[in-house]
C-alpha cells in the first residue's frame, strides 16, 4: 500500500514494457486455453470434422470421439485450478478441457459436445477379431450369392414361397457385402457421407431381409391353415413384394428424415462414432424393436403351423402332408438358424458387454450365408435333383442325385398325368 491508501501495483521497479510483455503472453495463453468451441469465429459444426466455414473442428483425439447431444443428455462446464472441465450429470465423470470441445449447430439451441475416448474405457475390438469377422463375412456373402444363382437359374424352384426365400437371401447378401466394405475400410472423418451412406444402405438391406422372412414364415402358416385362401398367388406374390420391400422403405425414409431434420427428436446418429447407430435408444427404435417383433411373429407362424400339422391336420392327401411337413421343418431350421442367432445378438446388445463368451454366437450370426446355403441347396434333395438334371452352365453333378426321392412333391403334374395316359392308350391297343 503506498501513501495514499491505493494498493501499489509494483512494489519492485520493473520496467513496464516487461509487465505489459508478460500480461499479453499470459492472456494469449489463457484466452487460447479456455477457447473451448469445436469450431472456430463463432461458425457452427455440420458434420464429421467440418464447420460450416469449411475449417475442422479443433479436437485431437488418438481414439476418436463421441457426441454427447446436449438436447438429450446434460453436462456442465466448470473452470477448475486445472483449466476447464466438462462433466457429464449421468455418469459424473469429468473430462479436462483438451480431451473436449463444445459445439454449436444451426436451429439447435443447447450446445453439444465432442469427447475423446479414452483407452480405458474404449470398446474397440482387436485387429484379429476384425479379420475373423471380415473373412466370415466374405464367405457368407459368398454362399448367398450361390444360393440366389441356384434359385434364379432352375425355374422350378419358382412357387411363391421359393421367391419369398429369395427376397430374405438377396437382403442379407446386399448386408453382408456392405459389412465386408465396412470391416476393410476404416472411419475416415474425410468420408463422413460414404460412411453414413453406407449405413443407410446396410440398415436398409437387413431391415428387408427380416421383412421377408416374415412373409415365408406367413405364407407356409396360411398354406396349412387355409385351405382355400381367398387371394391367388399370382396377386399374392405382388402384395408380398409391397411388404417386403415398400415397408422396409418407409422405415429407411424414417430413419433418414429423423437423421437430416434439426431438433431434439430421436435421431440414427450414423457417421458420428463409426458407420452405424450410435446410442442404445437409437438402436432399440430404429433397429432392434423391429427385429424383435418380427422375430416373435415368426415364432407364432411356424409354432401354429408345426402344431397343426403334427397334431390336428388330416385334410391334406398323404403326399401333400409329407411334402407340408418337410417345408415345415425346413423353414424352422432357417428360423432357428436366424432366429436364434439374433436373439443371442439382441441379449448380448442388452447386456452392454463385449465378454468372450458372446463370441460364438457372434460367429454363427456372421456365417449365416453359409449355413442358409445348407439348408437350401445342400440339404434339399430337390434342388440337388434338378442341379443334376439340369447341369447349369455345364456343370457336371453326380448321377446320383438325380435318383432322389422329391421329398416336396405334393401332386401329379398335369405334363405327367397326359404322359401317363398316353403310355395307358398304347398298352391297350397293343
């Protein structure tokens, strides 16, 4: 204090160009410090690592980062001897001011924010885990092209319920091309639109594929229940196709309405984090919940139908019974092998843990091309006695097959019963 009662702002004499030196560094330094906004002279994020001046956000992350959307989880920016803090309410974890940057959207009024993931408490999976599953992919994608070549190349295996198999199969080989991409490619923040492009397309295509799989679980339970079903195939098959592929569509104009439009509604999030959903709500809305009802529709078609069949139905002759029942069965296994397989998916979702033991399940889901191939094609003697007698593209089959017994021949064809009575007319007049 001097004199005067007014502190004394320099009890040493020290030039003032220096202070006034140290006091410029010292706001530079701290002005930079607690500068905390993703983007920079007030633009606005838009997506990925872009601002809407064209600049990047300024965070650095080795592990990437996550959003915390600030319209539906609160957190709260303190400034600590240690610089600026974030912390989430929901967790309390606090996360220092170089691991976070602040954001700002057009027409959203809470900011969000950008938070770096940390080693401990990163969930990516190791390097050999991505390549089993890429590899696994590869080969599933594989054998469901086969399939649909088999099917599309014999016009045999043309009734409504072969065509609807063939919708499910050309779903999921569109899926599991999309994942074979997904697993080679890593997320590039440059390639924010390929990427949610990309899980569009893949959210699409698995949406379908158990769309379609409904309708053959529908069509085999309508076929022993009804008799005589009002609606013919040939307008059946046209309100199949409406089903499988236009319903799937408005779930996809949905997702991408919710993705694009502003506010705080529930969104995809996809691109934010990795090619795919990003939250457990978001998953469970847009995703799982429609699985899992389809799922459990599936389950009540075919139990009624196997019940009916084995326990009450006596309607049908002892061929079109038998070839019912093996169509039955048939199916079931394929349910089972997708159904079971997913369910396994959607606990191990619920239960939020990557623990070893989901591994298997996660293997038998990523090989189900191949074990579909099983059942269709391997498996079905039918499909192998036409392959023998039709040799497709030249292809040689063993001579066996062609001596099979049609395990789903249900009745007469009208070019063999004119045969048959033709061969009939020539004995007697001999």
């Amino acid at each position: 204090m001097n004199h005067s009662g007014k502190p004394c702002l320099l009890s040493m004499k020290v030039p003032v160009w220096i202070v006034c030196l140290h006091w410029l560094i010292w706001t530079s330094l701290l002005s930079e410090a607690i500068d905390i906004n993703c983007c920079q002279n007030g633009t606005t994020w838009v997506a990925g690592r872009n601002c809407s001046d064209g600049s990047n956000i300024r965070i650095k992350c080795t592990l990437g980062f996550y959003k915390i959307n600030g319209e539906l989880e609160e957190f709260n920016i303190t400034q600590t001897k240690n610089g600026t803090v974030l912390t989430e309410i929901e967790s309390l974890i606090q996360i220092s001011q170089d691991h976070f940057c602040i954001m700002h959207t057009e027409h959203v009024d809470k900011p969000s924010a950008f938070v770096c993931f940390e080693e401990t408490y990163m969930d990516e999976p190791p390097l050999w885990k991505n390549i089993l599953f890429f590899i696994l992919s590869v080969i599933s994608a594989i054998f469901l092209i086969a399939t649909l070549t088999v099917y599309l190349i014999l016009p045999e295996l043309r009734e409504i319920q072969d065509k609807a198999m063939m919708g499910a199969v050309s779903s999921l080989a569109i899926s599991y091309i999309i994942l074979c991409i997904q697993h080679i490619k890593e997320y590039e923040s440059e390639e924010i639109t390929m990427c949610v492009t990309l899980a569009f397309f893949l959210y699409y295509a698995f949406i379908t594929a158990f769309f379609w799989l409904n309708i053959v679980a529908f069509n085999i339970w309508r076929t022993v229940w009804f008799k005589n079903f009002p609606i013919k195939d040939r307008i059946l098959f046209p309100i199949y196709c409406v089903f499988g592929w236009f319903v799937p569509t408005c779930f996809l104009i949905s997702a991408l309405v919710a993705h694009h439009i502003q506010g705080s509604h529930l969104k995809p999030h996809f691109g934010e984090y990795r090619c795919w959903f990003n939250g457990t709500a978001e998953v469970w809305v847009f995703f799982y919940g429609p699985i899992a009802f389809l799922l459990t529709l599936n389950v009540i078609y075919l139990g009624l139908t196997s019940w009916r069949l084995w326990h009450e139905y006596r309607e049908y002759s002892g061929n079109k019974l038998r070839a019912l029942r093996f169509k039955c069965l048939l199916y079931i296994k394929l349910m089972l092998v997708m159904g079971i397989t997913w369910i396994f998916e959607i606990l191990s979702f619920a239960a939020d843990t990557t623990q070893w033991y989901w591994i298997p399940t996660d293997i038998l889901n990523t090989l189900q091309g191949f074990i579909i191939f099983l059942l269709l094609v391997v498996t079905r003697k039918r499909v192998r006695k036409l392959l023998a007698k039709k040799k497709p593209c030249g292809i040689v089959f063993p001579k066996s097959w062609t001596a099979y017994k049609d395990e789903e021949y249900e009745i007469v064809l009208p070019e063999e019963l004119e045969l048959s009575q033709q061969e009939t007319m020539i004995i007697i007049h001999l």
